[in-house]
C-alpha cells in the first residue's frame, strides 16, 4: 500500500487500459471516476477497473487510518533526538502545531509532517546538549556548593557523546527511564558495553585525533602535490585510518595505557605496507594488525604516518613542529609562542648553499631570544628525522646527506634517534599519564580542565601507575564527581572552545 499510494499508480492503469479499450476518459481520476464512465468499458476490463478502483480506496482508508500512528511515531522520534522523554507540554505544543498545519495552512498529512520533522531536528534541544532542563516533576538535587545532580536522562547523553559521540541507544535509554544508570554498579556496566562496542571507534576518530592531530587526516592539504605526488586520497585515507584502527584497538580490547606510546604493533593494508616499505605477504585493502614492526621502525604512536607527515611542513620535515608536537601534546609541557620577530628558515630542503635543514636550524637558534626554547624543542624533532614527510623511513636526504638525529636537551639530556626518544619518553612517562588523563577529563565534559580537576586526575594518573587499562581510567572518570554533576545555571562556564585546543 505505501508503494501504489505513493505515485499515481492507480490513474496511470487507468489510463492505459481507457487507451487500450477506446474509452474516453478526459479530466476524470480514478478517485472521480463514476458507474457511468465504469459502463464505457467492455466486460472483461470493467472488473480491472473496478478493482483497481476497489484497491485505491482501501489504500486511502488504510493510510488515513495509520495518520495518527504515524504521529506518534514523530513524537517518539522527538524524544529520540531530543534525548530525552516529552513532557505533557512539549508533546501538546507538537500535536497542535501539527493539526494546525492541515486546518490552517491546508497542507496534507505527508507535508505536515516533514514540516513537523523539521521542526523538531531545528529545534534547540536537538541542537545543543544543553543539560538544564528536566523532565516533567522530576526535582534535580543539588548540594551547598551550587552542583546539581544530572538526571539519569543527562548522564545517558553525557555518557553517549562522551564514549560514542552520538545519541544514547535503546539500553541506554531503558536503564535512564528505569532510574538506574546513577548506580555506580549501572555505569561501570553501561561503560564496559560500550567501550567494546564497534561504535568505540568513534572516540579513537575523535578524542586521540583531536588529541594529537590527525583529526580529519583524510581531507588533509598540507603537504605539497607537486614534491609529493604519491600523496593521493587513497594514501591519505589508508593513513588515517591507521591511526583510527591503532587507537581503536587500544579501546575496544582494553589494551594497557603505555602501548599508545610503545606498541610493537601498527594497523597495515597492502598500500601503507608498500609506503612504509615492509614486506608483509597477503595483507589486502582492510588494515589488520601486523606485529614486530619495532624493527621496521614502526609501532605505537611514534611511527603512524598520519602524525608524522601534520607535523611535517609541505616540502619537507620539520624538526621544531614535531619537537614542540612531543612537548605540548604528548608530554603537555609546551614552550610560549615565538616572539613576532622569530624569522623562519628556508621552506625548501635542498638549496644552492649545501647546508642541511639542521645547519640552517642551528644557526637560527643562535640568536638568545630563540635558544632557549629550541634547546627544549629540536632534539625531541630531531630524534624523528629519518622519517620523511610522509612518514617513510629514510636513510639520507634527498641530496644524499647525512641525516643526524642526536642532540642535547637544556636539561643535559642527550636523545639520539627514535630508540633514544622512546628511552627519555619512557623516563618520563608520568607527563604523558598525565596529559592523557587531563585532555580526557576536557573532552569528556566539554570544557577546560580547573583548580577542581586536579584531585580527579591525580586520581585517574595514580591508577594508570597501578596497573589500570584504559577502560579502568574511564571508569575512573564517570564515577566522578565533575561527570555525575553539573554547575548550577547561574554559574554555567561560556567557554565555548574545545576541550585539546
């Protein structure tokens, strides 16, 4: 009945067998058509046409009849997009809205109800997650420091877009209508579900990319075309999900914090084993984990290629991005911005003079007012410079130089090559712990980390050095008391900038 019901199936028969059978019909539908007009046919079409006649109004009943069903259907999926149960109000206000679009504006069910729809995905509270409003006589608790208890309906929303950046499904839902996910036992549930549920790739999509930069990889422009040809979308797309899959995998299997860091173990298909340059027989378009990579200079954070071209510059590496790409996000400890008058050197890699991005660079850095920051940023760059702009490995320079990969930190430190900066971030593992645990506590409530966090994420960072996984660190963080609570309106933060800027 919806298929014949939604084009003019019936008039088009008719009209074939009026032609067919020499009959005239002029204007007349088959909603119009009379005994009359029925009488012009012979006896063998006459019964087509009464039944098809027949058919058509029983479809006109049967879909006037499901009009109200179909109603409650789009207030059904109101509460869906709008997280939560209609009140008494809110459901009246829809219907009304409704009926007047068919008395007042004369539209017909199907019109009134996409305009329905669009109300309803236009409005604020499918827009913004906003976490003031309650449902109907449900009285929020708060306590002498101005915090308010979320409703169960808040923290299934606030779980959801925290672990799966999407709206709660069904069991979330059941648990917030039956009053049980504020139960601790309830979240550590919903949340072990959930981290193991294929919609976890998500978070790896969005909190590691935003974290450390291959957000959006895929649509990535920043390397040069013309130096760069090989960099094609099907690279870039390979690339990116590389890192999805590798962060992916840490969530959904639970996987211990210190793999981010150093894994032996990275996410190839066929085209990123032939970019990287590593024989590995019978890998097809799908990424699937290939272990013992440490030896091919890949595993962990370190050797993705997504990270290792978006701290590149387009025509060649760059030893202060990726310095200061280990200071300020995995370490968390950046340095200030560059004074105006900083300079820069070359763009290109190879010029007339013979010199090495490293001898241009140390003669930059000569000058007092930049020496002290680049003698905390380029030997952590450096220590990553026999990966190319693409994230392969290489031995020389495109002109055949030497690569040097040793340098002094100002703390006296002396980092060569990958194996010596795995060796200073595993000395100082405790900064990454903690940078982990603070951009979580951020992304997780959408906001800058305060004065009021610090409990919580010394927290969280303990437990990491007691042996705790990833998904224990969650649990961590949404039996806390910033994740069951909200700051009263009149103190509600403005900040509207994202949680790792």
């Amino acid at each position: 009945m919806d298929l014949l019901g939604s084009f003019e199936y019936h008039d088009t028969y008719l009209r074939f067998l009026a032609n067919k059978h020499e009959v005239e019909l002029g204007e007349f539908r088959i909603s119009e058509t009379d005994s009359h007009l029925v009488d012009g046919f012979s006896e063998q079409p006459r019964a087509t046409v009464q039944q098809l006649q027949h058919n058509y109004h029983a479809i006109q009943k049967a879909v006037s009849a499901a009009e109200p069903g179909q109603l409650m259907d789009v207030m059904h999926l109101a509460s869906r997009a709008w997280r939560r149960p209609l009140n008494n109000e809110e459901q009246e206000r829809l219907r009304v809205y409704y009926e007047d679009l068919r008395s007042h504006e004369r539209l017909d069910h199907g019109s009134a109800l996409r305009t329905l729809l669009t109300r309803i995905l236009t409005a604020p509270e499918f827009l913004f997650r906003a976490e003031r409003r309650h449902v109907a006589d449900e009285i929020p608790s708060s306590d002498d420091r101005g915090a308010v208890a979320l409703s169960d309906w808040e923290l299934a929303s606030r779980l959801s877009y925290f672990l799966w950046s999407s709206a709660p499904d069904e069991e979330l839902r059941t648990c917030a209508a039956a009053g049980t996910l504020s139960h601790p036992e309830q979240q550590t549930a919903q949340v072990r579900r959930m981290l193991k549920d294929p919609k976890a790739r998500r978070l790896a999509t969005e909190f590691f990319g935003q974290w450390f930069g291959f957000y959006r990889f895929n649509h990535y422009g920043g390397v040069d075309p013309k130096r760069f040809p090989e960099f094609s979308d099907g690279l870039k797309a390979a690339l990116h999900d590389e890192a999805v899959s590798f962060f992916t995998h840490i969530i959904r299997n639970n996987r211990p914090i210190h793999e981010i860091l150093f894994a032996d173990y990275a996410f190839l298909n066929a085209q990123l084993a032939d970019h990287y340059g590593i024989d590995v027989p019978e890998l097809s378009h799908k990424h699937t984990p290939v272990a013992d990579l440490t030896g091919q200079h890949r595993g962990g954070l370190l050797g993705l290629g997504a990270v290792l071209t978006v701290t590149s510059a387009p025509l060649r590496t760059s030893a202060v991005k990726r310095g200061d790409w280990v200071l300020r996000r995995v370490l968390g400890t950046p340095v200030p911005p560059p004074p105006a008058d900083a300079g820069s050197i070359p763009a290109e890699d190879v010029l007339a003079d013979g010199l090495t991005v490293r001898a241009r660079l140390e003669a930059h850095r000569n000058d007092a007012s930049c020496i002290n920051c680049h003698s905390r940023i380029d030997p952590l760059g450096f220590a990553l410079e026999h990966y190319d702009t693409l994230g392969r490995w290489r031995e020389t320079y495109r002109d055949g130089q030497a690569i040097e990969t040793s340098g002094t930190l100002h703390d006296g430190s002396v980092i060569s090559g990958t194996h010596g900066l795995r060796e200073y971030l595993q000395k100082h593992e405790h900064l990454f712990q903690r940078t982990l645990c603070t951009k979580l506590v951020g992304y997780a409530l959408g906001r800058r980390e305060s004065i009021f966090d610090v409990q919580l994420i010394e927290q969280m960072v303990a437990g990491i050095s007691e042996g705790d996984r990833f998904t224990a660190i969650v649990e961590r963080l949404v039996h806390s008391r910033q994740f069951r609570y909200r700051r009263s309106v009149d103190e509600q933060s403005t900040d509207t900038r994202k949680p790792n800027e």
